[in-house]
C-alpha cells in the first residue's frame, strides 16, 4: 500500500520530477537484461541517435550517465575544466546557486554574476567582464537555461552572441535540465559546448539518466582537463563507444527502454508542437495567475519561463502552507518556494507531458487553496483567463486532427 | 505505440469504464497462476468476504462471473425466474431498455412500466400494479437503480416500502451496475433479492468480472428456476464454494488480485468518504450545468444521479460533436447520448476513482468545446460555480489528515 | 504481498492459464479507455482480421466474447443449435465430459461417444452412425480437438474426411481450447463450421476472451436455431460489426491491447514455428517421462498431444502429493489428475510461449519430487532424454539467426 | 517490440543485472512523485532503517546514492581518503582491477597486492605489509567480497583478523556488490568501515542505487578527507538527514519502492533462508561443473562463490561462443570471460531472487550448448549431479511449509 493513499490522481505540478507518460510506464515494466547481449547495445545505438535531436544537435556527442542533474554537472565541468580554471557563472535562483557550489567545492575559480532572484542572467556584466579579458582567463561560461527556482529563462542566443562579439574562445555550458525538449533549445546554433538535462525533466522518465552533450570543442577539452574523475569521465563512455558495447558500467534497461518510448512519443507529437505546447501552457498560467491578482516572480516578460511559473504570495500568506494544503486536500503538488524565496514563492511547474485539462485542474485547485488560506481570489476568475487564451489557441493533437 | 496517442493523460468522463487507480494497475501486472494452487481459493476467499460489504450484505451470496454487466443481468434472471414468468420491469433509458431486451429475448412475460427519458421510475404504476395482483402473477421487480443514459437514480427503499405494503412476494431484482460501491445502496435494508454490478464501474477495474449477489430468497428461488443456463449458474458456483476451491472455471487471475486492491482502497479511504465524495462532484457538476445555462436531462431533483451527469444542449447543436471535439482537441473522454437522446445530450461520467481537481479540469474542457461549436458559455463559469460549492465542501483524505 | 510468496520465478506448467509473455504484461499495464471512441475500434478491427490467421479461415467470423471457454463452448452451441436437436459427441476426458454436461443441460439430444480416458475420439463408431442417419437427425457433431484432462488429440481431419464420405450435412464444431494457437488446426482445409479457444491459452493472456470463429454456414444456422441466448448471440455482435463499433457491450480494453500484442508475438515467430516449438517441447516431454519408466496417460502414439502430457503414477502414489509438493517446494505447478484419473495422473502442460530451458528445469523438479515420493526414479534421466532430442533439433529463434 | 524477441522466459544467469521478482516489478510500476512531499521522507526512513539489515549493521550510515557500483566505489573512497593517501587494494580479477584502476586516476597511492586470476586475495602479503607498517601509512585496506569475473569469494573475517592483530587503524572498504544480501555478510562484527553494493545485484532491482554504508570510524574519517567530491558527498546527505528530507537532489521514486518490495520479500523469505538458498544453488552448481569435467576458474575450495561460478572451458574452445549460442538459441544469457579469461572461461551468475528449477533449467542448457560447440559433454550428466545434491538438500519455502 502507498503512504497517504489519497483518491484519484496525484496532480503532479512540481517542476520535475514529471508525470511519466504511460506508454513509457509500459516501456520500463520489465525485468533486468543482459547489456552485454546484442540487444542492449543495438537499443543504445539508437538513443544515442535520437537524443542528439532533442538537444538540436548534429555534431555533439552524448553521454547517458547513470545519475542525476546534479551529477551532470559534475560531469560537465570535470571533463571540460581544471581545477583553478576562472569561469563565470550566473547566479539568479536555487539551482544556479546549487551549481556555483559545486564549481566551488570542484575548486574551480568562479567569477559569480549575481541578479536577484526573479531576474534572469544580467548580460551586462558578462559583457564587459569579456570585454576586458583580453587574455583570456575565463574558461567557461557556466549558465542554467532556465532557473526552476524562480521560472526565468535565460536568453542563450544572446550569450552567444556576446561571445562571439568579443570572439571570446571561453566554453560554453548550459544547464538544460528544466528546458531542453521543452522550451527552444538549440545546442548547435547557439554553439554550445556542453549542454545537459535529466531524464525525470522534460523527457518524462524516471529519475536517472543525466544526459550531458558535448561539442567536438568540449571533447577536445577533455583530453586535456584535469580535473580527477572516474565514473563521470567521458573517455571511459568514448572507449566503449569504440568497441560498440556503448556501457563502461552497467545501466538501467528500463531506463534505456523508457526513454526509447519517450522519445518515440516526442517525435510522435513532433518536438516543435511540444515546445508549442509548453508556450501554451506556460502563458495559460501566467494569464492565470494576473487574474488571481497574484504576482509572477519573473520580474520581466522577457525572462517568463514556459515550464515553470513561481508565483509571489503577498506578505500575510506563508505559500509553504498552499503546497501543504494543496497535497492534503487536493492530491495537488506544487513546488515549495526555495531558500531566498521560502514561505514567499509556490511554484507551478508545468513541464513534460501534459495537457490543457491537466493543467485547468490544477489551476482550480489552486484558486480552492488561494481562497482557503485567505487570500481573496474570485474562484473561477484564473480557470476563466486561462480558458479563454486556451480556446482562442486550439490544440491540435496530431494524430488526431 | 497506442492508435491515436495524444500528449497528456486522457481525461476519461465516461459513465464507465472508469479509471483504474494506480495501485489497482499494479496489483493486476502479473503473470497467469495455477487457479487450483492453495493461493488462489485462499484470495478467494477474501475477496467474496469483503465484496458483500460493498453491497451492504451479510445475508447474501456473491457470484463473481467472468462476464460484463449484461452477463451480470442474465445472470440474475435465469437463476431466479422460469420462462413465461410475468415480471414488472421500468423502462426510463437505454440501459433499462436494454435490460428489458434482454428480458424479452429470454421468454419473460415482461410487464413494462415506461418513463419519459430523464424521468425516474413511476412507482404509482408499480404500487396500482401490485394492488391489482392478489394472484401474485408478478414473479420479479427489475430495476435499474441508476440509469445511466439519463443520470437518474431510481429510490429503491421506496420500491421496497410498496413491495412491503402489499406484501407482495415478488423477488426485488436490481442492476446497480452505476451505482453499487458509488452511491448509498443497501442490499441487506432494502431486501434485495439480487443486485449486481460490474468490475468496470465503481470499483474501478478493467471489464471482466459481473458480480452478483443473491439473496437467500434468490438462491431458494434458483432451486426451481427453469430457465436455461450453464455458464451463468449459480449451481455450479454454489458446488465449487462447498469444495473450498470456488471456481468452476478459470477466472482472471488479475481481475482478482485487482478485486482485491480496489476493495483494500475502498476500504481505506471508508466507504462512506466514497460515497460522500461522489456526492460532492455530483453536486458539482450539477452546478456547472446550471452555470453553463443548460438543462440536466434529469427532470427533477429526486432522480439526480451523483454517477453521471447527462447534459442537454440546445437543438442547434449535436452533442455527438461535442464528444468528438472533446476527445480530438482535449484527450477527453465524455459519453455519447444514447438512442432517443442521442445527439441531444451528452455525458459527464464522475463515477469511481476521481478526485474533485480531475473533474474541474474536465469542466473547463466542456466548457471551451461548448463555446468552440457554437453555444454561447461564458468561460470559467461552470468552473466558478463548482469551485464555489466544493471550497465550501473541504474533502478530507483519510490518510493525510 | 502475494499470498504464499516463494523465491524465484513460478514455473507454471499447467495446461492453462499459462504464461504471459512481459510484452503482452507490458501491453495490457494501462488504464480504462472510452471504448466508443474512434481508437478501440480502429484497434478491434485489427484484432479481427488478424485472429483469423490462428484459426486459419479467411471466411470464418469470430467473436471476441468476454467469458471464458465454458462461455465459449455455450455461444457455439447456442447460435447453431435449437433444443432437441441431436448432436454426436465425444466424451475421452474431464473436458469433454464438461462439455457435454453443458449440452445436456442446453437441452440438446446428446449422442455420446465413449472411449475409455487416455484414448482419442472413436471416429469409427461416428462413422457407423452417420452412415445410418440418412435422415440426417445429427445436426451437429462435438469434438474437443485436444482432450486436455488427459492429454489426447483428435484427428479433425479424419473427422472431416468421414463427414465428407457420408455428405452428412452436421455442422462441425471444435473445441480447440488447448489446441489453436499451438497445434496444427486448419479451420477453412478441415470445414470446421465453429472452432473456439480462450485467451489464457495459447495466446497467453489473462482469462477473458472466449473466441469462437462461425463459418458461414454457422452463420446461416445461427439465423434459425432456436435455443434462448442473449448475452452469448452473435446477432448483437453482427449488428455492430455493421456499425463499425464492434462491440455491443463494454470489451476489457486490457485484454483488446494485449491481444494485439500477443498476435504481434506468434506473427513475429511465425506461426509455423510455434507449432513446431510445440511439437518441440511435446516430443521432449514424452522421451522424459519414457525414461523415467512412467506412461504416457494417452494410450497411442497416433494420439499424443503436443500442448500437455498426462502421466500416469504406480499405483501406490498418489499424484496429487505429486503437485502439491512441487508447489510447496519448487515453485512448480502442475496439473491435477481429474475426475477418474484423479490421483493416478499429473499434467504437465507445455503450451503456450514457452522455451526449451524452460520446460528442462519443469523436468528436472518433476524428477526431484517422483524420487520424493518414493518412486525409484534415475535423476537426471528424464532431462538427459530430453535434452538428447532437443540438443539434435535445435531451436531456430527467427530474431536472432 | 522488444530488439531480438525470443519466445519463453529470458534465463537470466549473468552475475548481474539479475531478475527482478515481480512483486518489485509491480511495485516499480508507477508515476513519478514530489519528492518533497510527505510521503517519500516517510518511505525513505523506512529504507535506511532496513537496508542497514543488510548489511548485517547497527552503527552503520547507509547513503543510497543514484549511481552504479562504479560511482558507489567512488563515493566510499573520496569520502574517507586524500589524495596520496596509500592504500593496499588486492588485484584478483577484473572487478578489483577496476577499482584499483579507480583508486589510481583518483590520485591514491595504490600498493597492489595481485593474485593469479582465480585465487583469492593473498592475505599473508597483507599481513607482512601490516607488519611493516608501524608508521601507520597505510589508510584503507580496499578488497572485492566477491570477485564477479572468476567467482572467487574472499575471507573478509581473516582479513578483519589480521587488521586486529597488528592493531593497525586502517581503514576496511569492501566492495559486497556480488554478496551483501546473498552471502554471509556481517558489516559490524568484521568492523567493516565502508561496505558498498548495487540494487542492481542481490537487491534484485534495477540499475541505479549505489547503496554505501560507512561506520561511525568512516563519517568521522569524512570529515577531513580531502578528496574532492559534490555528487558523491556524504555531507550533502546527512545535511538533508537531519532536515528529515532525505534528499539533497532528485532520487528515483520507482526505485525507492522497489527497494522497499524487494527487502520485505528478502524479510519474508528471511535473510539466513536467502543465503542458505545462495549456498544451495552454488554447491548444485559446481557439482554439474565437475560432473562435466570442466574445471572452476576458482582455485581453492576456501574461495568458491556462491553467487557465481566461473566456468573454465578447454583450450580448443572458445567461450564467448558458448554464451553468444546460449542467447541465441536457448534465449540463456551467461556471463563472458573478461579480460585475463576472456575467451577462457563463461559464467554461470546464481545470484538474486533464483529458485532451483531455473538453475536446473540453466545448466541443461549449458549442457546442450556445450555438446554443441564440441565439447563432449554426456547430456544430463550435470543436472543429475545437481539433482542429487538438491533432492537431498530440500528447499523450504517459508510461507508454504
């Protein structure tokens, strides 16, 4: 039996890990294989193809790390860095601050550029601290796509471009993790180095692949990087590429299966109509919440994020109490605000697989608990806003239509 | 990969069959058993205990056949009745029409009382009947407790209340196959002779099992019944129950493990929560319609059904393109009118595993497909209203109080 | 928890329910779905057609019935036959015995033709009488092709060639419960006019859909014959067959998805090579049981089955402790002697998606405990015939040459 | 469809992935969930309460790591040491290869100890370098349990025995992913500093927890490690330990209810009943390997292991075809000869949640393979063997007694 058996579904918001779709649940219902026998490796083969199209890459190379985003992280930066290499990283939310840590604590020499939470990258600084380093000290650029914790989505085209102003020859490394096979991402376009997300994201799995892709300029890196590593490093992954067994230590076949059928669903639905489906989801919310009276935590419309929204309670509300409430009564999850943003910020996380409907469920239950923890929403008035985008912005279901 | 997968889960609003929760699902992901091992007759046995709760029974004998509900109802008739036998049966919807077919195709001398779709059954005729049959020629009373194609609920204390003032000895054969394990039914108070439901409705499990429950008035009556029968047997049952092994033939052995998860959550969450919580989105959706500005199909309060909701649109509009949109733009999944009211309404099933954000998300859907064929709702509105009502309805989930 | 849990994998080796191959487990871990909606009937189309290859008729009907084969043998009866009519049929075993109970009870005027249990159908006296019934009185005659309880088939080809010789207009009507699927049956070559099978034996699914396949002329019979059937009529079906809905109640959308599998399966082995697979194991099991002294239950060779082999014990044991210790010991469920070779037989089914290494470690247990029981046998004998055989007709898995 | 379908059960008998019950299976089968709500913590202090059973300790941390064995062996040696620490790691084969390959690209100070491939760890050589080392250089004694690649099972009692001796305060990391939870393991009275193994192994899960468990000695050790570790870190854990979250990043929800099935059923068979049964199936085993007249890789009875036996083939056979024809026509997947012994030897894995019939099934394939690639094998003749020992060796199924 579960712990806390509720009625009906869980009405998974949180920004991760996302609702599983169940093709991909049947997928993953299996037992173990052999991933020394033909099959295993002629299934990878093909993931390895098709993930590359996810991330809107020819030339990077992918790597399914047993792990989490956190530890495609580390790969990122132990294959690519050494230890004292400067690289400036952006800091606008819990997950950037989570991943300068880690710079920190890998002993790199970070060069952080703060913006307070709600605003994205500042761009700015970036700039000129290129501008002025002529003689190159700066080794990566280390940027999260879209900070989970505040619902900003960074400008990554726009990074580039200031790189390529300043023909800075600094890396490039993007978190990913709550973005790519969500929101426009373009690894090759953008000229990104390393870019990684995780497979309970927008890919709809199970927790534990982190899948780290890197550029033949991120490759050439890790020949020389020095950073110790053992189960992160690429080179184990490339020697068994070689050899076309593809594992240099056991996987997940469930995993390997389930992504299979999450990326068959993907392609099914077409990557451009899931990215389309997201942006409606995303503005459905944010419609939503300016009727609630309520603010976004994104301080600009330029930053909005399509797979997050956080929404700012007013100072009498602890939106802890919301999420709690939400789960007790509603068998609704949402995401608690995080550190700075504490008691301050719920999040919607509105990523992966799932629908309009899905969504205005939510978006009701959201209301209920609004008005139960005595704000004074007009029940119905976000469902009503989100509604009358949605109808002007018809679904097509493609094998449907 | 399914026929026509669509992005999301499917909203499934059909009176049945019904979402199956999760733990239900796994408890039936499991390969073939020896039905004549000592395990299975041991979950048997649990199971054809615990079943009888669900009909409010400790009198009565629980057949769990391997069949549908229209099994479950020849079931119910041949074991009890003899060819030519004159039984009064109502006709109120398709469901009851059906019943009656089947009745007719069977020999049955069948005594039809006829409603106006939308209205309930008319127990005048059934009380003038009764009084007029000093010879007691009525060998059965048929009943649909809940009809399906209309959303009306049939009274059935009232039905035994005239039966008791006659003193009439006519067996009291219900159908609850929208009602049992949903809405308060008691087979024990009322003095059903046999109730039955299936395993796709309120217990939320895939079709298969036809369970039927037989008075011991039933099971005396069965000694003497002459119609003909063999898969549909009690006898045979009756046989096996006295060897210990209970099946005369091979059951599902998924259905059965599945049987047992379901009534282990219903059975956790209480009984009495359940039907308290279909009462709630019951009476939700009831308010949406109203909001909405459109008719229930059923006529009048008493008949109201907390299963399903049938929904009359204006003539101007074919309900059946509701459904389609429905389930083409929306993945959800709304029941079709049937014959007379086919084209005229449509049907919101809130019947078995459902929690109250599942049901709004599926309102907001009604209401942007109305708009979107042309019936002039205002948007939120119906979510507004129920919203209203169940805020003031606090659920309580057992287990995370 | 399961009742009885034991270590390791259950090696279910009775004659039915069998196993279930993972892919169609996999296929059938899903929720409920709208069967009015346009996919279940794009997916039962499907079924239809392909169900026929197992049959071998391109002009058979076949009904997808949710029951069990008790239901199925009631449907094929019933839609052919009127009550009084005289039908031959064979009584060589429990299941045939079963069936013959149930044409009794229909009321049909049974003309039974006994041979002792362990031999086959005796078709010398179905000769005699058909020779003599030029009235044509004989409106049917009943063959069970694979006598399950004791491990016999039938000739059906002989039983058609005496048909012929006679130009006896009988319908012919096959159980081929643990026969289709497995052995060789030729539904259109023979003029079988209905031929049956459930779902829980060769096509390895669950319990629940009885399949009868109606040739034309069965068709044609079913429009007069005259016994009652409601639930069981194939009109119901016909008529929304027309309608392109398919079904005239509510199908288990589990087992449609998982049907769909399980032909996905036996056309990706082909279906030649799961009868030779068959024909395989059978031969395998046969050299087991000769070299442990023990007989085969079926009396000649003429008569062997491929999908289950009776043995027969020494008198001084009883078989049943034969099964139950196999269960408490090693996992391993084998069939009950029934009815008169209760306690003087054990069943070893070897049907259905089974491998070789399979059925060697089921003979290997069944060794163990013949010794346990205090029957001399060599260890390891009986797996050394076996292998012999098997290791000079070595199995040709068509995925992987 | 699965790559290279084969009809039948897969056997699965390499030393790892190994089958999953299907009660873990079913448990697995499920959505993704928050998991910051209150339910995961509350399944999470279950688990780490009942893993540390397991390990056979009461003082221990278990830290249940999203990773493999590769990235458990990093997490316990990162944790405890600093870069140059010296540490003496015994070489038997290709699993202690690689953890000593780890331990150098991790900047230890390695001191080898080698033994011959199929002899266990020299443990006089340990004693001598204890002796000499009254400067106390030595900082962890690094040893495989059980050696996967030649079935060599270490005595980590002596080793504990020899430690104690020379009163040498060295750290004691064992590497039990082939033993804990099938060999006899006792973490606390061998005062075992980091015991370590995979869920991918006597677990009985999927790949994916690498489960570390360090002693009061290893987490005060942690605390000034110098090693360079984020993903890895202990820290992180027992920060989050404290806040009764658990998590310092996403775990895998399907895994941590797979967990806790798979330790309530090793709990319902009981822990000494596992290994008994571990015992049973290794001595059944090498009893066929010697009835074959093959010799076990393994030299010295003190070493053989109980979850895995390596099999060394003559010279004119080459056994990577053995186990490529295994898969290929007996769907049977045996381990390869890897490194030293590749082509030498094939393994037989006997590890996990195996009963005696699929080994007695496994080996009469191994027979059939072995006659084939020309060994002159009399068939049956190891599965007598095995048969002989097993009958008198009598399995007691808990709940079936």
């Amino acid at each position: 039996m579960d712990h806390f058996y509720g009625p009906g579904r869980n009405h998974l918001f949180v920004p991760g890990p996302v609702n599983i779709p169940e093709p991909v649940i049947r997928a993953m219902n299996r037992n173990n294989e052999d991933y020394r026998s033909p099959a295993v490796p002629a299934l990878t083969k093909t993931l390895l193809e098709d993930v590359k199209k996810i991330f809107k890459t020819t030339t990077g190379t992918p790597f399914m790390i047993p792990t989490t985003g956190t530890g495609a992280w580390e790969s990122a930066l132990t294959n690519t860095l050494s230890p004292g290499d400067r690289i400036v990283s952006f800091l606008i939310g819990q997950f950037s601050l989570l991943w300068i840590d880690q710079q920190q604590r890998l002993n790199f020499n970070v060069d952080v550029i703060e913006s307070e939470w709600g605003q994205g990258a500042n761009l700015d600084i970036l700039a000129s601290k290129l501008a002025a380093d002529t003689a190159h000290t700066i080794k990566a650029i280390c940027i999260v796509h879209n900070e989970t914790a505040t619902g900003v989505t960074n400008n990554l085209a726009e990074v580039r471009k200031i790189l390529d102003e300043y023909r800075h020859p600094a890396l490039f490394l993007v978190d990913g993790v709550s973005s790519i096979g969500a929101l426009d991402f373009r690894m090759d376009e953008w000229d990104i180095d390393v870019a990684l997300t995780g497979s309970q994201k927008a890919l709809s799995l199970p927790t534990g692949i982190g899948i780290v892709c890197a550029s033949p300029k991120a490759l050439e890196a890790s020949k020389t990087a020095k950073s110790v590593r053992v189960f992160f490093d690429w080179k184990d992954y490339l020697k068994f590429y070689n050899l076309g067994t593809f594992w240099p230590y056991t996987p997940s076949i469930q995993l390997l299966y389930g992504l299979r059928a999450a990326l068959d669903l993907l392609f099914e639905e077409g990557l451009d109509n899931v990215i389309a489906r997201h942006s409606r989801l995303g503005k459905a919310t944010r419609l939503a919440v300016e009727a609630w009276g309520l603010k976004n935590c994104t301080q600009k419309e330029e930053w909005v994020s399509d797979t997050v929204t956080a929404v700012v309670v007013p100072p009498y509300i602890d939106s802890s109490e919301i999420v709690r409430r939400a789960w007790k009564r509603y068998n609704l999850s949402l995401g608690l605000g995080l550190n700075k943003v504490a008691g301050k910020v719920f999040r919607i996380g509105h990523l992966g697989n799932l629908n309009e409907l899905q969504l205005l469920g939510c978006l009701a239950g959201v209301e209920m608990i609004l008005k139960d923890v005595g704000y004074p929403v007009k029940l119905g008035s976000g469902v009503a806003a989100a509604c009358v985008y949605l109808q002007n912005n018809i679904p097509l279901i493609p094998s449907r239509i």
